[in-house]
C-alpha cells in the first residue's frame, strides 16, 4: 500500500512480536505507523480514525491491480475485489 501512495498507514496486531518484526523490517518507511492492539476493542482510536480497514486474516495475500485487488490465496483462486 505505501508503494501504491497510501500516507497514512497505520498497522496493528495483537502479537508485540509481530510488530517488532515489522518495525525492524520497514523502518526506512516513516509513513507506516505500528500499535500492539486487540480490533475487537480500540478504545484508543475515535469512531471514524480510519478510511479503510483490512483484516489481516486474508490481506497479506492480496496484491494490487488496476481496477481493483486481487485475492492469489485460497488455493491460488483468483478473486476480485473493488
């Protein structure tokens, strides 16, 4: 998403080591913004905060495409998303 010109990313888990690792991983990108968190209560983030959401439980397998994203989990099925 930050290659894509996204400026506001904000990424949160409920694993502290995952967001470590991130952290370590993309620190020469100061647009992404790491929180330890639990997304069924964020009491911390006002109704509103975010313009969009996605939910890790599939994301990390969707890549861009014009006109959309493109799911290439689940079996390497191909499933579009506008």
């Amino acid at each position: 998403m930050a290659d894509d010109g996204y400026s506001h990313i904000t990424n949160i888990d409920y694993s502290p080591v995952a967001i470590q690792r991130l952290q370590s991983a993309y620190k020469a990108r100061p647009q992404l913004v790491y929180a330890v968190g639990d997304a069924r209560s964020m009491p911390q983030y006002a109704a509103g905060s975010f313009g969009g959401v996605l939910v890790s439980g599939r994301a990390h397998v969707w890549v861009g495409r014009e006109g959309g994203l493109v799911c290439v989990g689940g079996g390497g099925a191909h499933h579009p998303y506008h």
